[in-house]
C-alpha cells in the first residue's frame, strides 16, 4: 500500500511517494521553494503542483509547520503567513485538487515515521523528537502514543522563544560554529528534558546528518541520538498519518 506524503517546510516543500509497509520511498523526493508569500492560495496551488508531478489520484498526507486542530484547522504558523491562522488547510487543498486530504503538524508527522520505522521503534516510556531547521518542531510519545501539538520549540529560552536562539536557522544567520551552535542547543535541550524528563531525545531535520559534529558536544541527562530518517521522516509520517486517520482498517 502506498500513499503521497508532502512535507511543508518554512523554506521548502517536499513530497514523494511512500510504502507504507516499509516506510521507505517508492519515487524520487519532488522539491519545491516554498512561496514567499506563503499564504493559502500560493501554499495550495504548491501542493497542487506536488500532486500533479506525481499524477497522484489517492488520499494525501501534509504535514503542516503549525498546531492542526479538528483534521485541518490552522491555529499556528510561525514560519508561514499569519494568514493561515484559522484557515483550513484539508479544505483549502481538497478545493485546488479535489482529492482527499489528512492534515499533521509536520513535526508530529516526522516522530510518527520515528516511532514505527526509525530511532523511536520500540523504545517505551517518554520519547521526545525534535526537528531542527528553520524553527524547532516537536513531537512527543508517552509509550508510543503521540500527545499531539506539543510546539516545545516556541518555550521561553533567554527571553525569546527558544527556536530564535536555537534553530539552525538561527546557526546559520549568526555564523555559529558547531561548538558555539552546541551550546544553545544544550541550553534549550536541559530546560525540555527538566520539564519531561524524557527516556530518549531524538533529534531530526537536515542536520541531523551532521549529528557527529554536534550530538557528542551536548551534555543533557539522557540519551541524545539522531533521527534514522532523516529529513525524509516529515514525508513518511504524513503518509503514514494519512493512511492511519483515511482508512484506520488497512493498517
């Protein structure tokens, strides 16, 4: 069984095909910039084009940069235009292309591909993901089980939400080697792992392939390990949650 899954990112979205049987990709991941104005028509008419180059017919997964409430309601969006808030995305993307949509907080959606094909598999208690790039996404399992728009990226940290000292957008406006980069992430992971005190902190996004120049500087109270999906588990587990929430029987 197979679904589209399509991952929407502060400065790109991403998409492509996946078994959901494996998790892995049965095409080639599409990119595209994501709009400027990245309102819901120029968002939509994106997707729309993500659907197309794949001549999908079928039920699509989006994980989506903000807390999704209701199967498609936009309370949140950071990294997007304000525009989105209270705005319903499942209803704005079914419109431009009269397929079937599942809306997921694209962070929740990348600890789900985690949690069933990666770093989280089988690991109990509380597991805390986190997705490193233009903010800081997060997704938390308490024995497996999601606790949905968690949004632990936006926690006061130093006066500012934490992703505005911590993200690697932030590393990389500021020119911070990986050490300097270390150390505020370290900061925000001991004030999640004070409030949690999670089993097991995952981290994800692009970075997470660098993980041996930053992962062994860090000095939190648990196991810090790096996501095995890398910046594919936001696609994965849009799929994934897409098919779980569209037809709960075939899984």
């Amino acid at each position: 069984m197979e679904t589209l899954g399509i991952d929407i990112g502060g400065s790109g979205i991403k998409g492509a095909v996946v078994d959901l049987h494996t998790g892995s990709l049965m095409t080639d991941r599409h990119r595209l910039k994501t709009p400027k104005q990245s309102t819901p028509e120029a968002l939509a008419e994106s997707v729309a084009m993500l659907t197309r180059h794949f001549s999908w017919q079928g039920v699509v997964g989006v994980g989506f940069p903000g807390i999704v409430c209701g199967g498609g309601l936009i309370l949140s969006a950071a990294n997007l235009s304000q525009a989105w808030i209270g705005h319903d995305a499942r209803a704005e993307f079914e419109r431009v292309t009269a397929l079937p949509f599942e809306i997921t907080n694209d962070a929740d959606a990348a600890g789900i591909a985690e949690m069933r094909f990666g770093a989280g598999a089988d690991v109990g208690g509380a597991v805390l993901l986190l997705t490193l790039g233009t903010g800081i996404g997060s997704a938390l399992f308490v024995d497996g089980k999601l606790i949905p728009n968690t949004e632990l990226g936006h926690l006061e940290l130093n006066g500012e939400a934490a992703e505005r000292y911590a993200s690697v957008r932030v590393k990389a406006k500021n020119k911070l080697s990986w050490r300097a980069w270390a150390r505020r992430l370290d900061q925000y992971l001991e004030r999640v792992h004070f409030y949690l005190s999670p089993e097991l902190i995952i981290l994800g996004g692009g970075v997470s392939r660098y993980h041996e120049k930053f992962i062994p500087l860090l000095e939190v109270g648990c196991p810090v390990i790096p996501a095995q999906l890398r910046n594919t588990a936001g696609i994965v587990g849009a799929a994934l949650a897409a098919s779980d929430l569209h037809d709960p029987l075939t899984n």
